[in-house]
C-alpha cells in the first residue's frame, strides 16, 4: 500500500510541474504599450494570420492572450533528476551551478510551448534563479515566438483531404540532431519522441511518422529542431493545383471556412445583378424611339 501511494504522489507532482496554471485574460485591464497591441485592443485588429501573413513582431504576450482566447500551455521534460547511475526522473527545469568564492550559483532552465490544436504553435526558452520566474519567461517567449502552419492529408494511403497530418515532408535541425516528419494516413498517431508529440499535439497534428538522426537524447537540440521542421511546412512554396488536392489548410481551420462560405454568398448576391441592368437598358430604347 505504501508503494501505491508513494506511486500516486509521484504522478500528481509530474502532472502539476508539467502543465502551466491557466488563468483568465482581463483585455479591459490591459494597457498594451505597442502600435499593434493598441490596434488589437481596439478590434482593428481580430484575427492573429494578419500579424503573422504581413510579418509583423509580436513584442508583447497580451496580444496572443487577447486573439487566442483557447490557447493552451505546457512544459516539456528537457532536465533531469540527480540520482545514481546516470541520473533520476525526467523533470521540466533542467539545473546548471556556477562555482564561485560565495559557493554555488544555480539556475534553472525551461522550454515551454502554447498552441491552440489549431494550426498555431509557439516555443519559447527561459532561464533564471528561481524556477517559477524561469517558467514565466519560457511562456511568455513563446507567445512571442508563435507561428502558424500547414496541415492536410499528404498520405497516399489515406486522400482523405482532411487536415489530419502534415501536407508534404518536412526537416528540421539544430546542431547534431537532424528530424524529417512524413505525412501518415488516418489513425496512425503520432509516432515520435514524447516531447515532440507534445507540441505536435498543440499544433493540431494528428498523424505523422518521423525519422531522427544524431544525438537526439539531447531535448534542447530535439525540440528545435522539431519545431524547424514545422516551420519549414509554412516556408515552402506550393503549386496551386496541390492545395485543394491535398486540402491544405493555413492555420486556423473553422475561419478558413467562414471565409470561403461568405465567398459564396457574395458570388450568389452578385449574380443576378445584370438582369435589372438589361431591363434598365431595353426601357430606355423604348422611351428614345417613341421620343
């Protein structure tokens, strides 16, 4: 029994260290202080693909908060316990000293990452003395750090033009650590390193398989170079005709198609608009002739 329970508080402890407390973004309260953050807090600006489509750097985290109101946290596992043999338990803060004449200096290190399973995912680092402060740094970098990307179906397996997986191939790297995501049919899941289904998960990615080269038991490099790997989903050009045949989508899915439902609408408001014109036409024959 004592086992048992010694077992369950050891679970409980990773689950509070690895999820982030949510809390309630007050946008009333917020005073933003940049030219973009005024223009979301005045509904200029309501949807984050136009921060991202024009270029334009996100410097404060409030303008995340405020467009993404479902956005999601978590911590990955990039530090160790001390222990015999190599070392204990997977931990989210990863620990270094500095020796100095005073004794010891540590810090404490963390990635974190946001994402609302819906095409949009951030990864961002922090560093401090403390590790409360060091979490808070590493997510609010990683609001800062978001990016969108592309999914679709790219299996051939599968051709069920839903955005499951990745659309095309794609390669990620940082220092020796080399990733190549590939596209997977429906209900394959995510076969890949846990740290990288983390943000595989956030990003909204559903199937993928995955090869990693080099010293992939190095977290840091891994998760870089995985999040590379999405970024390069969004950085390569694409034929128009391979868009709807494996039905890319752009980030968010459900505004996507908003967007072409109100496309339609307009097209089918304009149609019938030449037949008052002709009759407007012939009328004004008629009142020439008999003038």
């Amino acid at each position: 029994m004592v086992d048992d329970v010694k077992g369950k508080n050891i679970k409980a402890g990773e689950n509070r260290a690895s999820k982030i407390p949510q809390k309630a973004f007050d946008k009333e309260a917020w005073k933003p202080k940049t030219s973009i953050g005024k223009k979301v807090k005045d509904n200029e600006i309501k949807d984050i693909d136009e921060i991202l489509n024009n270029g334009l750097n996100i410097l404060e985290a409030q303008i995340v908060d405020a467009l993404i109101p479902n956005l999601e946290k978590d911590l990955l596992l990039i530090g160790q316990s001390k222990g015999k043999f190599g070392g204990g338990q997977r931990r989210v803060f990863k620990q270094t000293q500095k020796k100095t004449r005073e004794g010891n200096k540590p810090k404490f290190a963390s990635f974190a990452i946001v994402g609302d399973k819906d095409g949009h995912i951030g990864l961002g680092y922090g560093k401090s003395k403390e590790t409360v402060p060091g979490r808070e740094k590493a997510t609010r970098n990683a609001k800062l750090n978001i990016i969108k990307i592309r999914r679709g179906c790219g299996s051939w397996q599968c051709g069920c033009k839903e955005p499951h997986t990745i659309p095309f191939a794609v390669n990620g790297k940082c220092g020796s650590v080399k990733i190549k995501l590939m596209p997977a049919p429906k209900g394959t899941g995510l076969c890949v390193e846990p740290e990288c289904q983390k943000i595989l998960n956030l990003a909204g990615i559903k199937d993928v398989w995955s090869k990693t080269f080099g010293q992939t038991k190095t977290k840091i490099n891994l998760v870089k170079a995985c999040f590379n790997a999405l970024k390069e989903s969004i950085t390569t050009k694409i034929q128009h005709k391979y868009i709807e045949q494996l039905g890319i989508v752009e980030g968010n899915l459900t505004k996507e198609d908003e967007t072409k439902e109100s496309s339609e609408e307009v097209t089918d408001e304009k149609s019938p608009l030449p037949e008052p014109q002709k009759d407007e036409i012939i009328v004004k024959e008629n009142e020439w002739k008999n003038g």
